[in-house]
C-alpha cells in the first residue's frame, strides 16, 4: 500500500482485533518471559498498526492519536502487556513528530522500522556543552526497551543561573544499557526495564522541553501541516495508559461470562453442583463490571474525540479542559480496576491460579492504575485543586 494511500483507521482496527488469539494463546508465555516473546513481536509489527499516527513524509498513516487509544483497547483482552509495548511505539511514533525535523529524519531516514521506547520521568541531568548536552542518568520502565533502536526520555536541563528545565531527549540504543530488573507482579510482559547512561551526548537537536510539547506548540507542530501534531502531550498520552487497563477490563468480562455460563459450582456447603450463572451476586458482579469498563471507555472516547476536533477546528484546549482530560483518564483507569476486581472476587479458587485470564486481567489493570499518570490519588488532588480555586501541583 502506497503512503499515498494509507490504511484507514477502521482497517487498522480489523488488523488489530484478528491479534486477539495469538496474543491470549501466548499471554502466559509472555509473562514468564517478562517481555512480548520475539516472534509475537514480529507478527504484530507486521500488520503495520504502530504507525498509525506517524507522519506521511516519513511512511506512517497520520491518523489522530484517538486511533492508538482504539488500537490499545481492541489488543488488551488478548494481552496487556502486548498491547501497552504496541500502544507506546505507536505513541513514540506520534511524540516524536513533536521534536525537531531533523530528529525526526535521525531516526526514520536510516530505519523506517524503528522504533522507540520512553521512560519520561526527569530523573537525569542534561548539562549544556558545544552543540548540545552531556547527559548521564538512570531510567525506570522503559517498556518495550529490548526491542527499541531509540529512547525518549525525560531529564532536567540544569544551565548555570537558569532555573531547571523538564525536557524530552532522544539517545540511540548504542548511548544506553539496559538493566534487566522487571520481575513484576502486573504488567508483567512489557520488559519495562531501566536504561542506564553516563556522559553521553546529546545534539540540541534531539530535545524538546516539557513546556513545548505539553502546550502543543513544538518544533515539530510548525513542521507538520497536520494539526494532530500539536495536541498537547497530556491532553491524550495518559489515555494510552488508560486504555490498557480498560481492554483488560473488557476482556475480563467476556472471560467471566464464557466461563460462567458453563461452570457448576463445587463447594458441598454452598451451593454446590448449581449453575454459577444462577447466583444473583454473579449477574450483579457482570453487570458492575460490564458497566464500570463501558463507562471508562466512553469516557476517553469522547475526550479523545473532543481534543481532536478541537485542534482541527484551529483551536487548544485551555488549562481547565486539559485538567478536565487528566481527570477523566485517571478515573477511567479507576473504572477498569473497579470492573476487574468486581469479577475477580468472584472466580473462586480457580482464579488463584496465575493463568487465569480474569485474575491476570486484574493484576493488570491494577499495574496501569499505578502509573504515575493515571494514579488517582496524584490526578484527583490536581482536577480538585483547580475546582476549588487553588493552584493545581501536576503535569497538564
């Protein structure tokens, strides 16, 4: 298919949804290997889905970010993991035409396949030397990372009498190690692993500050005629989060249901040998969970929809809507978790076991609510801050 005549996002969506097997007949491979395994890589890098939202000049399909979101929640009930390391380089993809033109030509010019991993947190200093920044630091939950030719990570540029300076920063492979420490209990399929790094340098052309890239007008914005690529950062990027927790929430319910249609209970004392569909507490649990994970979707769909329309209408979201935006997709990750922990109390003994598909399903969703992006506890304080006239402490 020619860049002339990209997929539609509809088509994408169908690629998307025909992964579903595969990824739930490996999800437990994935797992125990703690990253997706290569050959499950390979096959959903081949149906092309990652650039949806790349620009056209550089082979991508230049669909707005709401595509990725589609994307994430159509992989999720077969896996989480997968579709969180699919959903991020497809948002690298997206993030990148933020950056400056000629970043953009460093990575997609010598690999049209590459992709990027990110860790944003401003956990290193960038120290200002001829024709860039000498960087050293350490990196958390760079997802997807043993797969990755490129990082996009977060750092502190720190010039002597200027205050600090939150930015974005691109470093190839060859600039980083990796440090194999993922062993975790949700998510557990990502390989989100630290990179390490130590006076590497960086041209100031591979750097975006926070400021640029959160209000929509960065290097790459000018660059692009699309509006898409001057959304701003936080207004959507969380809802990729997000996402990954409501397909695991959607999926959980379709897992539940299959099962308890069929499913006999065992217990001697308590309703033994009854149809577990029978049991009013079960069909309340369906329809709370069934209603929390619809809920959660509807929410960021519209959000998603709103910011999209409104950059392409020639206008930004001001600071109460993109508060608005960071509330929404940290209740909506709190939606997923309330609908995934409804049917996990649910599945009994059997759902102790580490291959179930519900009790995986609300490990991760618990794991993407723990993000510091869509954490509620971190957001909800900010969106309550502002409501009440105060000066709102978080990133918007």
């Amino acid at each position: 298919m020619s860049a002339a005549d990209p997929p539609s996002a509809a088509e994408l969506l169908a690629r998307a949804r025909e992964l579903v097997p595969p990824l739930k007949a490996h999800a437990a491979a994935t797992e125990r290997e703690r990253m997706v395994p290569r050959a499950l890589w390979e096959r959903a890098r081949a149906t092309r889905i990652q650039l949806a939202c790349r620009p056209r000049r550089f082979g991508g399909f230049e669909h707005d970010p709401g595509t990725i979101y589609e994307l994430i929640v159509a992989l999720a009930p077969g896996c989480a993991s997968t579709a969180w390391c699919v959903g991020l380089a497809a948002s690298g993809d997206w993030m990148l035409a933020a950056f400056p033109l000629q970043a953009q030509r460093d990575v997609w010019d010598a690999d049209t396949d590459a992709m990027i991993c990110a860790s944003f947190a401003p956990t290193a200093k960038a120290v200002p030397c001829a024709g860039g920044f000498s960087v050293t630091g350490k990196w958390a939950f760079a997802s997807g990372c043993d797969y990755a030719q490129w990082a996009m990570l977060g750092a502190v540029i720190a010039a002597e009498g200027k205050p600090p300076t939150p930015a974005f920063m691109l470093l190839p492979a060859s600039d980083y190690a990796i440090e194999d420490n993922w062993f975790t209990s949700g998510l557990s399929g990502t390989g989100s692993k630290n990179l390490l790094a130590r006076d590497v340098f960086v041209p100031r052309h591979r750097i975006v500050t926070f400021a640029e890239i959160t209000s929509g007008d960065s290097p790459g914005a000018k660059a692009h005629a699309n509006p898409i690529y001057g959304i701003p950062f936080m207004a959507v990027f969380p809802g990729m989060l997000a996402a990954a927790g409501i397909g695991a929430a959607k999926g959980a319910v379709e897992d539940f249901i299959a099962m308890a249609r069929v499913r006999e209970t065992r217990g001697a004392i308590a309703g033994g040998l009854k149809h577990m569909a029978d049991f009013a507490t079960v069909q309340l649990r369906v329809a709370e969970a069934s209603a929390s994970a619809a809920a959660a979707d509807l929410l960021l769909r519209t959000d998603i929809r709103e910011v999209v329309a409104m950059v392409r209408a020639g206008t930004k979201p001001g600071i109460a809507d993109r508060i608005r935006y960071r509330r929404d997709q940290a209740f909506a990750a709190k939606l997923a978790v309330a609908a995934v922990e409804a049917l996990n109390g649910a599945t009994g003994g059997n759902g102790l076991f580490l291959d179930h598909p519900v009790q995986r399903a609300w490990r991760d969703a618990n794991a993407v609510a723990r993000h510091i992006g869509v954490n509620w506890d971190a957001v909800g304080t900010m969106y309550g801050q502002h409501a009440l006239g105060l000066e709102p402490f978080g990133q918007y």
